[in-house]
C-alpha cells in the first residue's frame, strides 16, 4: 500500500513539472519574426481589399462629381480618404474633395480638405491655388497673402499669380511690397498694361515721381516705339515739353512714318514756345497725309503764335481747298483777325478796316457750315465799327474805285494777297 502511494506521489511531481514547463512555454512572448508576419498578413490584406474597393469608389466619386451631386461627392471622398484610397493620386482625390465643399459653400471644411492633401504634397500648385481661394473666400487675407507668396516662389514666372498678390499687397497698404511685385511682372510682360498703370498709381500714393517708371522702361527698351510715345506723352503732362522733345526725337529715328510721333512733337515744341520747329514738326506730319486738314490749321496756329502771318494764311488756305469746312473758314479769319489785332492803329485805318472785314467774312463763312468757334471775334469785328463799308470806298480815290477792289498799303499787310472786292451796294 505504501509502495502505491510512493508511485502515485511520484507521477503527481512529474505532472506538476511538467505542467510547469508547458505553462513557462506558453508564457513566452512570441518573437518578432511572427508579429512581423502577421502586420504583413494585415497589409496584405487591406490591399486585396483597396484594390477591389478603391476603384469603385474613385468611379463613384467621379460620377458623382460629374452630376453635381456635391454632398455625395463630400461623403464618397470621405471614405476614399478613410481608407486611404488616396494614395495612387492624391492631387486628384483632394482638389475634387475640395471643390465639391467649395459648392457646398463650406469653404472652411475646403481648407481642412486642401490643408490635409499638402501634407502628402507640400508643392502642389493647383491644391496651393484652391487653399488660396478658400482663404479668400473666408476673408482670412493675411492666410491668402501669405499663401499668394508661397505661389509667388514656386512658380516666379506665373503673371496672373503675382497679380493676385500685388492687388493683396496693394490692399494691405504693403506698397514697397507691391512695388516689388509689379516690377517683376515688369519684367517677365514688358506690355503688361495693367501692371504700368498699377505701378504708375503707387507712385504717386506714396509721393515718388511716376516719370521714373516710364523713362526706366524706355531707356531698357529703346527700339520699343510705344514705351517712347507714352513716356513723352508723361512729360507733357508734367509740363517737362524740352525733355518729351528729346525722347520723341529718338522715336522718329526709330520709326519716321510715326504720325502719333510728329504729332506729339509739334505739340510739344508748340508748348516750350518754339514756334518754327513746331511748324516743321506739323508739316513732316502734314507730309504723311496731305489729306487731314486738321494738320494745316495745325500748322496755321503755331504760325500765328510766331508771327509768321504769310505763312499762316498759305497753310489756312491749304485747309480751306482740301476740306472747305466750317473749321477751315473759321482758321483762315482768325489768321486776319489776329493780324488786325497785331497790326491795327490806334486810329483804324483803311488796311485795318480791309483786314477786319476780311476776317468777318471767313467767319460768317466758318457760321453758314455750322462753326462757330470764332462767333465772339465775328461779334466783336460787327459791334466795334471796324469794318470796311460804303463811306470807308466813297472816300477812296478814283483810280482805286476803278479797280473794284482794294488791298491793305501798311507794311505790316504785306503777306496779304486777296483783295477785299466792292459790294454791289456801296
């Protein structure tokens, strides 16, 4: 009995022990290799699953997106994101996740989205862009300025993106800033229309001369005819006429078909009171189309402010013959009338009177073709009793009165030609 007792105590100790070596076995922490394989078995699995399952919602989302369901197309491309369907093209899934909240009017929920995809694509242009206008769309400028910047440098050569960051910058009261930007758009579109006239406003906000722009642009591009046209067209309008001289004269070496050129030239020699050179100007102009009347009196006119009567009235004349306008009329009595008044004597005499009425009828001639430019001198000559009339030829001597007309003897009517004729009722 005892000796069955002694085994039985014996085969207790062996299974104690070994229970005690299978629970030590199970204890042990299972090694890296199998947590390894069973992360592995997880990847593996979820990409059987996303290659089944991404396609279909990328399809979905697309479809979605084409019929303008925005609230379907938010919830599908929160599950494409959810299960990291958005790695094969991520600037797809998150500009369209975008938008779709843009329409929703959820630009906030847009920026979120935007904000998300340039985690995994910091550079990207078009998600840069989208958050920009999300920002502006939430009025958060300082975010959209800064986001413009961002821009700015990515792609240095993109006009409508430094536009966009001038205009902030402008708004801002950030002027040196907006300067800077202008200029380089400047620099990549020399014709940028918008940006001169921009850059051309800032300087004169902030008290610098807008000259400065105009003549850096001219002097950089000095074949470029239009730059020189507008930059002497600044001068003469800041009353510089002998510095706009200067500069129209390099244009017509470049271009000496230039009408705008010779235009502004004889304007310009007409305001720094150079009188002959402003009739050249206008004859070089009057040259290269013989047909504008306009020129003629142009020339006229600067020809009356220098004296020059005689030449005056051939170029009055000149307008007369191509044109016969009410302003041709009106240009050729204002040459007489000037001289008259240039001329006259204190006691009026019978050339002045000659002269007066000469010029009264070119401007009654100018009034019949509807010009009336002249109707104050026209009225002055009628109420002031200088006319030559029918006791001024009873006068005259007999031999004069046989011609049927008469003409100024005073020196300073020499230049006249035509005869003031008899009336039929004197």
């Amino acid at each position: 009995m005892t000796t069955f007792y002694n085994k039985i105590k014996y085969n207790l100790k062996i299974v104690s022990f070994l229970f005690l070596v299978l629970l030590s076995i199970m204890c042990v922490p299972p090694s890296e290799n199998s947590e390894s394989d069973n992360n592995e078995k997880k990847q593996a699995y979820w990409d059987s699953v996303r290659a089944v399952m991404c396609p279909r919602k990328m399809s979905s989302a697309a479809e979605y997106y084409k019929n303008r369901d925005w609230e379907s197309t938010v919830r599908i491309y929160g599950d494409i994101v959810r299960y990291r369907c958005d790695q094969d093209d991520p600037e797809e899934v998150y500009q369209y996740y975008a938008i779709a909240f843009e329409y929703l009017g959820q630009f906030d929920s847009s920026e979120y989205v935007l904000l998300k995809g340039l985690q995994l694509l910091p550079d990207n242009i078009n998600l840069r862009k989208r958050l920009a206008y999300s920002y502006k769309k939430q009025a958060k400028v300082d975010q959209e300025l800064m986001e413009y910047s961002r821009l700015s440098d990515l792609i240095p050569n993109d006009v409508p993106v430094k536009t966009e960051l001038a205009k902030l910058y402008g708004e801002q009261g950030l002027y040196d800033d907006q300067i800077d930007i202008l200029r380089q758009i400047l620099d990549l579109d020399p014709n940028n229309e918008n940006a001169q006239g921009d850059i051309a406003r800032v300087y004169e906000q902030t008290g610098r001369d807008p000259l400065q722009i105009y003549g850096e642009r001219f002097r950089n591009n000095p074949d470029n005819v239009s730059y020189g046209l507008d930059f002497a067209e600044r001068l003469l309008n800041a009353d510089r006429p002998e510095d706009a001289i200067d500069i129209l004269k390099q244009v017509i070496l470049q271009d000496k078909t230039s009408k705008v050129a010779y235009r502004k030239l004889g304007l310009a020699y007409d305001r720094s009171g150079s009188y002959d050179e402003a009739s050249n100007a206008y004859e070089e102009l009057h040259a290269l189309d013989p047909r504008d009347h306009k020129v003629a009196i142009q020339v006229s006119d600067v020809n009356i402010a220098a004296g020059n009567y005689g030449k005056a009235m051939r170029w009055s004349e000149k307008a007369v013959t191509s044109s016969k306008s009410g302003e041709a009329y009106g240009q050729r009595g204002n040459v007489y009338y000037k001289a008259f008044q240039e001329c006259r004597s204190v006691d009026i005499s019978n050339g002045d009177r000659i002269i007066a009425s000469l010029a009264h009828q070119s401007f009654k001639l100018a009034e019949e073709n509807d010009y009336r430019r002249f109707n104050n001198s026209l009225l002055w000559l009628e109420e002031n009793e200088v006319l030559f009339g029918r006791s001024h030829w009873f006068m005259l001597d007999a031999n004069k009165k046989k011609q049927g007309y008469i003409k100024p003897d005073e020196e300073c009517y020499n230049w006249v030609e035509k005869k003031l004729e008899k009336d039929p009722s004197w």
